[in-house]
C-alpha cells in the first residue's frame, strides 16, 4: 500500500496530482500523547498501573481522549492493520526496577515488556522503553502499563508517553 511519488524539477510546480499524493501519505491515523502531570504507581509492589495521559502532542483521527478513558489510544473504524507503537515511562527512584509493556483490551501483548533497573542518583530514576508492531482491529485500544518492584512510586511528568501510527493495512 505504498504510494510512488512523483519527482518536481527544480524551478518546477507542484500540481495538484503531486499535492493529493502528499496529503494522502500524511492522512493515516497517528497519535502521540504524553503525561503533563504526575502519577502515582500502584500502592502495591509488582502491581500494574495503566499510566493515564493527559496531554496530546498530535492526534489524527481523534484516537485519544484527556478526559475519557485517556490511558486509551483506540484505533478508528475503518483503520484495521498495523501500527508502530512506542511507549516510555519513567519513575524517579534509582534503586527501583521498572517493567513497561503494551496493553491492548486491556490484556498484555505477547512479547511487548520491557524491564529497566534504575542507575545512578534517585535524580535519573529508572526508564522503561517499548516498541513493537502491533496487528490491532477498528476499536482496538492500546494502553501503556508499568509495573514496579517499589509500591507507589512516582512517574516523572513529561517523561511518559504512548506513540501509535498507522503503517500498512
């Protein structure tokens, strides 16, 4: 489902043929939202927290909702296929190991985890990073999960957040 483009010459003008193939390149859903304020983990060791995100960088589509169900990209009718998922979180205690992993429904996809152990001064924390391509149906949604071995840890504000585009169908 690739689209060819059509090369201008120097000097040369952009027709309207070459602006459609441009427009039709960019018209796919894609979403990027990110964490303004901060978030606790659970009060429970080794639970997981579904990281709620309350900003939204760019957001074709209207996949994502603040206020509604906002830990949530959900994919829109019609845009079955598969999308590029990245996600991050961090949490600002050093010694704390962090497992971030995709959740789609609400389940965890297969291989999707990873865990990070925090380094240095409790300043740096522990990161989690994750990226995968997903196969997702219209209303699939995707959630972002961490899961810490310190209960109730604090997940640093601006550095979480969930990035889901639309890559073939």
């Amino acid at each position: 489902m690739g689209i060819a483009f059509t090369r201008a010459t120097v000097g040369g003008v952009i027709t309207s043929a070459m602006h459609n193939q441009l427009i039709d390149a960019w018209d796919n859903p894609i979403c990027r939202v990110t964490t303004a304020t901060v978030q606790t983990t659970s009060a429970t060791a080794g639970a997981l927290t579904v990281i709620n995100f309350d900003t939204e960088a760019f957001d074709v589509y209207g996949m994502h909702s603040t206020t509604t169900n906002n830990s949530r990209i959900t994919i829109p009718t019609g845009w079955g296929g598969y999308y590029l998922a990245f996600g991050r979180a961090r949490i600002n205690v050093g010694s704390a190991q962090l497992v971030t992993q995709f959740a789609v429904n609400g389940n965890q996809v297969g291989s999707s985890a990873d865990r990070s152990i925090g380094f240095g001064p409790s300043a740096q924390g522990a990161f989690g990073k994750v990226f995968d391509i997903l196969q997702l149906n219209a209303n699939d949604y995707v959630e972002l999960q961490v899961l810490s071995d310190t209960a109730s840890q604090t997940l640093v504000a601006g550095n979480c957040f969930l990035s889901l585009g639309f890559i073939h169908q």
